[in-house]
C-alpha cells in the first residue's frame, strides 16, 4: 500500500470532551492491518484509533462507537506500540504494582476497538456524525486535563506505611530462608582443616559457611605463614647479606671437600677414575 493510498484511508472523526466544551479534537481511525497476526485484534473486525487524550478511558471509547455495532473488547495501548503486545493475560508483579503505582503517561494513546462483525467495523471507520461525538457524557473536572494529571501523580505517592508492612513481611520471610539454610550447613560434618562435604541439594546455599572455631583455626594458620614469609632482595643489604652467606658457605663446604678427599687418599681408597 502506497503512502497516498494509506493516507486516504484514514479518516477524521470530530469530538468534544464533554457537553461543557466548544473546542472540537478528531480522531484518526482506519482498518488494523499488519503483518503479524494477533487473534484477539483480528484485521476484519478491528479498527483502529489514533490521537487519543490520555485521559480517555475505554468505557468512554466503547460508548463512543457502540452505535456502529456490538463492540467485543478494547485496547489502549502507548502511540509506539503497533499491536503486537497485545496478550490475552497481562501478568503483573501484583503487590508491588500496587504500591508503586507508574505514572500515567502525558502523551496521547492508540486504541484497538474489536467488533463482532466485519460490517460494523466499516461503519466506524466510514463515521460521519452531524453532530461531534461526546466523549465523557459525565463530566468531571476531576478526570480530564491537569486535574487528572495531579490526582494521578497524588496517588503514585507510596504510601509508606503499607511499603512498610510490605518490608517486614519480605525480610521475616528472609530471615525464616536463612535459618533453614544454616541449619542445613549445622548438620555437615566438617574435617580438621575445615573442609566439609557438599551435596547436590546444597547447590542453592551460595557460600562456604564456616562454624567459629573453624574460622579462628583458618587464622592462626594464616597468621603462622605470615610469620615465617619475609621478604627477600627488597632491600640492598639483604641482596648483599645474603650473598655473602652464599659464598661463606661455599667455602665451608670446598674445605669439607678437600678434607674428606685427603682422608680417602690416606686410607689409600681414593680412586679419581
């Protein structure tokens, strides 16, 4: 499809936010195609919506539509997402969701309305109202606009006492994960150096755990080796020294050698070949 074809597809739908507005917005709605296939958003029945307020719901896009046809579900969804992402069951992480509650998005959305049958769905699509739609046929001040955006950010407020109580539950759990876990390391018998016996099931305690007197064992040996370990040809005089040493004791030993060498010529057993 080219691009003046695609634009011509498209198709502005005026509305108001409520009876108590003047100003008109549209919305831009066509067919959903795309290449990949989503079976809950089919292309025969679905339509899609851009330029959608974020304060938009989809109760209100439902009420928007409904004399088109019998409307079966509808998705809002961030104005970069092309459908894809649309599941059946959205898992979240329940509780902490809920505490720290994300804000909502000041960017308009795009809206995927599903309708029963292929009819309806191009009827939407080819809407022309005398009148402009109504968005909120309820207004509330509170629910469109920068009241919403305020009373939005209000709640993404954690509320510290139920984080709290959140917190000490996770650590208590914790706490009860740890002691069975040492518990468990207790009942290893361990050897004189300190070594102990591993099992499979023991793959999940990370760390070797050591009991006190293990641990004071492992140090005094380490504080023996430090003792005994020095540091040689650091400095100049230790080179010297020890060089020294060497030959002195080279010599001792050439006496030695000449010694025992004339004591084995006197006992006449020296045989040089």
């Amino acid at each position: 499809m080219t691009a003046k074809k695609s634009l011509e597809a498209i198709h502005k739908i005026p509305f108001h936010v409520s009876d108590h507005h003047e100003v008109s917005r549209y919305l831009y709605v066509q067919q959903y195609r795309s290449k990949v296939k989503n079976p809950l958003i089919p292309s025969a029945k679905t339509m899609i919506v851009r330029n959608i307020p974020s304060y938009c719901t989809k109760q209100a896009l439902n009420e928007m539509f409904q004399s088109c046809g019998e409307i079966i579900n509808v998705y809002l969804m961030p104005n970069d997402n092309d459908g894809v992402i649309i599941k059946e069951t959205q898992t979240e992480n329940n509780y902490i969701n809920e505490l720290f509650n994300e804000k909502s998005a000041m960017k308009y959305q795009t809206g995927y309305i599903v309708f029963r049958t292929d009819v309806a769905m191009h009827k939407a699509v080819k809407l022309q109202p005398v009148k402009s739609l109504i968005m909120f046929k309820e207004y509330n001040k509170s629910s469109v606009g920068l009241n919403k955006w305020i009373n939005d950010y209000r709640k993404s407020m954690v509320n510290s006492t139920e984080l709290q109580e959140y917190v000490d539950k996770w650590m208590t759990e914790y706490d009860e994960i740890k002691h069975k876990e040492e518990e468990i390391v207790k009942n290893r018998e361990v050897d004189d150096e300190g070594w102990m016996t591993v099992s499979s099931k023991d793959r999940k305690i990370t760390g070797a755990h050591r009991d006190k007197p293990i641990k004071q064992r492992a140090m005094k040996r380490l504080k023996k080796q430090a003792e005994k370990r020095e540091l040689f040809h650091f400095y100049r005089f230790q080179f010297r020294d020890q060089k020294k040493a060497k030959i002195t004791e080279l010599k001792a030993k050439f006496e030695r050698d000449k010694q025992k060498i004339s004591e084995m010529k006197e006992k006449r057993k020296f045989k040089p070949y």
